[in-house]
C-alpha cells in the first residue's frame, strides 16, 4: 500500500523521471518502437537536455567510444522515422535508433540510476540536473550535422513530420512543431523532394506495383515511421486486406492520412491507443467477429499483422499467406503437424 503511495508522489513530483520508449510486452512479446514513441523520447530527451552545456558524454559503443561531447550545448533532439538525432552546438549530432529494446530513460543526475552501472548502458548524456541514459540502443554513430543525410536521407518522408501534409490541420498542445535547423535533413538545400510528404509518399508508393500493401507501409523507404503496430491499425482503420497489391488500394493517402491521424493521437496521449495490434483472437472492435493474426514479408524479416476477416475481407478472395513464426521460421500450420 505504502509502494503505491510512494510510487505515485515520485511520480507527481518528478514527471520527467519516466522510462521514456520503455520496452513493451503483451503477452510476451515485444513492441518494437514506432514514430510515435521516438517522437515522445525526442521530447523528454529535449525537455532534459535541450539547450543545456553537457557535463557528461559517456558512449559506450565502438566506434564512438572516444567520442567526447562535453562542453557542447543540446541544441534538440530530432525524430527522424524510428531515428534519433541529437544535435550539438560544435556542429556534430548523436545519431541513435532503438531498434528491438532500445529506450532511454531520463533520471536526475547524482542518482543510482545515473550512474549507469548496468552493462545494458550504450550511452550516457547529461547536462545539470538531468542525465539521459541509453539502453540497448540498436544503432549509434557521431556524425558532422551537415552529414545527417548519410544516415536518414535513403528514408521516405516522415509520416509525422510538420509538412508531411499539403494542408492545415488541427494543432495538437501536446506535439509541439519540430523547429527546422539549418543542418542536415532539414536543411532546403538538401531535401531530397519538393512539396509535402504525402505527395512524395504517394510517389514512392506508385512504384510499388504488386507489392502487399503493409509491406509498402513497412518499408521505410516509402514513408518514414511506421512499424507493425500503425500499419494494422491504419489498415484496420480503412478496412483494407494487408495483402492488397499497392496499385490496387483505391485511396492510399487516405491509407497514409490514417495512420498520421492514429500516430499523432498515440504521441499526444502518451502510449499506443491500438485497437488491433496483437489481439488476434479477440473480438473485432467493429463487427465481432475474431481478428486473425497473418505474416508479412518474407523471412527472415517476416512480421506478424492482426486484421478482420471480415471488414478487412479481400474483394478478390484471394488467400492470406501462412503464419510464419517469428522466431523459428517455421510456418504456424507446419508446426502443428510436428
Ligand atoms: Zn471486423
């Protein structure tokens, strides 16, 4: 009893003291962070550290691992699809991705935690009384801000990006406009296409031809951010069949218009507020009946998709792909012979 009390003054008195891209399980398996969540640990990163002088850089990665920070300001910490982009006011940026378990915590400096003892620590930054600790980051690299492109440029526009839009819409308080830097990806003179994100996403995705559909939206190269979670749910949301060919889908901005309008909800709420995802077995928000659970993509880079057999029911019949296994590659219907 006195736990929970306690739990919660700590958590009225020091809001910015949670795990911020935590790792996620439901029923055993692992979320792996979308836009949406690196668009909140970019604003808790910024909320600690912005502007701040680094009195702590401590990089626990190999080719980084002589890197020192110390002395420059935060300048901001810019979400890119599922990347990190740390800037610093000597011209230099942290780039991060969280890949499968990756998230950073913020803790006040001086306390255990930020003393980042535990082996899992891939990066330590910190700045007053904030320190930021990273936790099995799946990618980091210290690059000349001018040169962000080299990490981010191959991606599609981000599907929460300011412009990605060619018209208003309502503001959110909670998601404050990522202010353009002249460095990097944000600088004019290299952005990579003129006009609004969904326009370029639309090209990109006019040359997917055959290609299923949640494939398209998991490719990161046709559109920046989504990862399983908001591609079942903005198929779900347009009543799509996952397998549709790309050129088949009537009205892929309203595909892409969906998932923004999910994502930018989910940032803006704190946590995921899917409705699908990873329910298979569970009644269909929409119509009851059970939603399925089917594979996208071929191995090793299968990905499960949850959707409704009926509102997602394709117009052709067309059979859904086997399950694959995640993990053992093995089909589902393979392993129950065995
Ligand atoms: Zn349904």
């Amino acid at each position: 009893m006195w736990a929970q009390v306690w739990a919660q003054a700590w958590a009225q008195a020091w809001p910015q003291v949670r795990a911020i891209g935590r790792k996620r399980a439901d029923a055993g398996r692992v979320t792996v962070p979308e836009g949406d969540t690196l668009r909140r640990t970019a604003a808790r990163l910024d909320l600690a550290l912005r502007d701040g002088v680094l009195d702590r850089s401590d990089l626990r990665w190999p080719s980084a691992a002589t890197v020192d920070l110390t002395g420059s300001t935060v300048l901001e910490t810019r979400p890119y699809g599922k990347h990190l982009l740390t800037r610093v006011s000597d011209g230099r940026t942290l780039h991060t991705h969280l890949r499968m378990d990756g998230y950073w915590r913020v803790v006040r400096t001086g306390s255990s935690e930020a003393a980042a003892r535990s082996p899992k620590v891939r990066a330590v930054l910190a700045a007053g009384p904030w320190t930021a600790v990273g936790h099995l980051l799946g990618m980091l690299d210290v690059v000349r801000s001018t040169d962000e492109v080299t990490l981010v440029g191959h991606l599609g526009p981000d599907v929460l990006d300011d412009d990605f839009l060619p018209d208003p819409e309502e503001p959110t308080p909670t998601l404050p406009p990522l202010a353009p830097t002249p460095v990097g990806i944000d600088d004019p003179g290299r952005r990579r296409w003129e006009g609004p994100g969904l326009e370029e996403a639309l090209r990109r995705w006019d040359r997917q031809g055959g290609r299923p559909v949640a494939e398209v939206l998991l490719d990161q190269t046709v559109v920046a951010g989504l990862g399983t979670i908001w591609t079942a749910e903005s198929l779900f949301a347009r009543r799509v069949w996952p397998w549709t060919p790309a050129v088949e889908v009537d009205r892929p901005d309203l595909v892409l218009r969906a998932a923004r309008a999910q994502m930018r909800r989910s940032v803006a709420a704190g946590e995921e507020l899917a409705r699908v995802h990873q329910r298979a077995g569970r009644p269909c928000p929409r119509c009851r009946t059970p939603l399925v659970e089917g594979s996208v993509g071929v191995l090793p880079t299968a990905r499960p998709t949850t959707w409704c057999p009926v509102c997602q029911a394709d117009p052709h019949h067309r059979p859904a792909p086997p399950v694959v296994h995640r993990w053992t590659g093995v089909a589902a219907a393979e392993r129950r012979r065995h």
